[in-house]
C-alpha cells in the first residue's frame, strides 16, 4: 500500500494514502503547469503540512524513502511551494516517473 508518513515534530502523525492526498486542499491537476515536463496530480506540500501541525520548534522536513535510497532535509521556510506528486490520470505515479511519490521543491 502507498503511504506518505509524516510524523515527528508535528502535533497529529499521521499515514497517508493516495486518496487521503486527493482529499486535501491545495489540489493540483497538473503539476506540468508548475513543473515543465513534468505530468500527474499533486497537492500542495503546505497542505499537507497543514494537516498534521508542525510544532514551532520545527526547522526541517526530512524526506527519505522507505528502501533507504534516498534522503535529503530542507528547511521548512523553503518548502512553502513544494507538490507532493501522487497520480498519474487514474493509476500511481509510475517509478519511471518517480512514483508512487515525487517531491518537487522549488
């Protein structure tokens, strides 16, 4: 099951799914607007942290995959226009494209 965890210094941790994601304000249709090249729906990273509270003592989102590959910790003031990529017409976002989530941070 695809799953984004979001815990830490939040006030509600939560795991969520592709739906959850689609439940969230902050929609984005098409992240190609945004990214160019890029296609799938994607919701606005703010949104998503909105939802779980960060504690005034966070400073950093940590981003790090599940098989370990992959980790990388931005400042929170620099994420404010950040998209969470999480499908791709009525499918997953597909591994060549980044999926089953792909971060865009600009």
């Amino acid at each position: 099951m695809i799953q984004l965890r979001v815990d830490g210094l939040v006030d509600s941790p939560r795991d969520l799914t592709p739906a959850d994601l689609a439940g969230l304000p902050g929609q984005i249709p098409d992240v190609g607007a945004h990214v160019p090249g890029r296609q799938g729906a994607a919701v606005f990273l703010k949104d998503i942290l909105e939802a779980v509270g960060p504690r005034p003592e966070a400073s950093h989102l940590e981003i790090s995959s599940t098989d370990g590959s992959f980790s990388s910790r931005v400042p929170l003031t620099d994420v404010a226009a950040g998209m969470v990529v999480f499908r791709l017409g009525d499918g997953p976002l597909p591994s060549d494209q980044g999926g089953p989530l792909r971060f865009f941070l600009h």
